[in-house]
C-alpha cells in the first residue's frame, strides 16, 4: 500500500506520517528529512540544498528526483511507503508516477491534510523537533515531558531554521503558488481524499485510518 500525505506546511503530515507508518507497518519517507539529513552530513546535495530550505523555496527538481528514487528503491519499501512532503509541483507528481512504473506499483491513497492559516502559524512556530531521531513536539500541543529533551530517545529538541514567522509565510506563499495543481492532478485521478487537519491529531488520524480501512479493512488507532 502506497500512501502520500499532502498538505501545507504544519498541517501535521510528519505528525500523522510517522504514527500511521506504526499502525500500518509501512517506512515513513520524508523528502524533508532526508534533506536535512544531508544537511546535517555536509553533502553535495546538501550543501546545496540548504539556502533554498532556509529561505522557504523548493529545492531544485534536479536535486530531489534521484534522492527520492534511490530511497524507494531500498528493500525496506517493498511493501509500500508513507511519503510526505512529495510530490509537492506536478512535474513531481508525473515523476512520481514514473518511479511507480518502473517498479511495478502505484500510488493507493493521496490523503490532502487542510489546516486554516492561523493553526499552522500556531504549530510551526511552537514545533520541537529531536535531534536525534526526529520525532514531533509542540511547546503546547504535544509538550516533552521534559523540557527540551526527546520522550522517546532523550534526543534534544531544537528549533526548525525554516519555522521563523518569515519564512513560514514564504513557505506558505510557495505552497499555494505551486501544490494546487498537484491536488487537481490526483483528484482527476481519484485517488484524493480531503481530511480537514485542525482537529487533534488523534482526531485526523482517526479520520485517515477509517478511510484505509474502508478499502483495506477494518484498522483502529
Ligand atoms: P518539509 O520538511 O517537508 O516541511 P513542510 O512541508 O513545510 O512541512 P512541515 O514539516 O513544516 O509540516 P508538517 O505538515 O509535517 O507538520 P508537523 O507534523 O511537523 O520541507 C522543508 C523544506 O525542504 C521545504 O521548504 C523545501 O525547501 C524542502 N523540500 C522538502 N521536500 C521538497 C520537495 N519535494 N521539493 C522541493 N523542496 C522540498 O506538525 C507541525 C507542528 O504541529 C508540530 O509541532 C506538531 O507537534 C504539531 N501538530 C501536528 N498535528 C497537530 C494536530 N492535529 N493538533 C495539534 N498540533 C499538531
């Protein structure tokens, strides 16, 4: 089973990708993620990735294309995938499906998170995030229980770069400007599902895996 999660920055697609990627036993793959991850490591990609990040523009189709095949090209997805944050330009949706082809598959879900602008300013601008294993926490919403250390591996938390309010607005301005037509491309398909995210996050998980189960049988959270 082929998943992906759309949706506008801090509509919860990481949140609801790494939780459902437990209940459904699928890799959670997040485009984001692996860009940071080669960030981190000081790659070419990364190294070139980093000041589109930091200013809130999409990185370069011509850097993420092989990225992305590489990673669905690895054992752990031969079951399916949970994909977050691609395709996010229709050229990447179309390249999507070409990466489908060739291994034989196709996308089964494309579950569109939508969140009104004042929770997503809301939960970008609280987000924590460990960095160790990159689990999700909101100073708020979803707080550690220890300050600034991770529940789950005692990581510490830190700051996005990209969720200052500027650069959330940009992201949110680049969002609109280029994913509309990508919602169109997979509504034409249908293959879309709309689930409004300002709920909990135990509410919108609710909601996707009652929609899985509608198709794939009964799955509960
Ligand atoms: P990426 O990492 O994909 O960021 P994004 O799409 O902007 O999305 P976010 O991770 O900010 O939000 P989210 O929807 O996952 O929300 P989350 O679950 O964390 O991309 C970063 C950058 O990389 C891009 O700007 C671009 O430069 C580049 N990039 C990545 N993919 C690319 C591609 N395909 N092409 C080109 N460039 C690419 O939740 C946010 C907060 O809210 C958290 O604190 C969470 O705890 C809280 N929260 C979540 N859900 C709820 C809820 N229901 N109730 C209350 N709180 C909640």
């Amino acid at each position: 089973m082929n998943i992906v999660l759309l949706g506008p920055p801090g509509a919860g697609k990481g949140t609801q990708a790494k939780v459902l990627a437990r209940q459904v036993k699928l890799p959670h793959v997040s485009t984001g993620d692996l860009l940071r991850a080669n960030v981190a490591e000081g790659t070419d990609l990364g190294r070139q990735a980093k000041d589109f990040m930091v200013k809130g523009l999409l990185v370069p189709d011509t850097l993420i294309q092989e990225m992305l095949r590489t990673r669905l090209g690895r054992d752990d997805v031969g079951q399916g995938f949970i994909l977050d944050g691609y395709p996010r330009t229709l050229r990447q949706a179309q390249a999507l499906d070409d990466i489908m082809s060739q291994f034989e598959t196709q996308i089964d879900f494309v579950f569109n998170l939508k969140a009104s602008e004042a929770v997503i300013i809301q939960r970008l601008s609280g987000r924590l995030v460990c960095s160790s294993c990159q689990a999700n926490f909101h100073r708020t919403n979803m707080p550690p229980k220890a300050a600034d250390v991770c529940d789950a591996c005692g990581g510490e938390l830190y700051q996005r770069s990209d969720d200052k309010e500027e650069t959330i607005r940009k992201r949110l301005q680049v969002y609109a400007q280029e994913s509309a037509p990508v919602i169109e491309y997979y509504r034409c398909k249908g293959a879309l599902h709309e689930i409004s995210a300002d709920d909990d996050a135990h509410g919108v998980l609710t909601k996707i895996l009652a929609l899985i189960g509608s198709h794939h049988g009964s799955l509960k959270v």
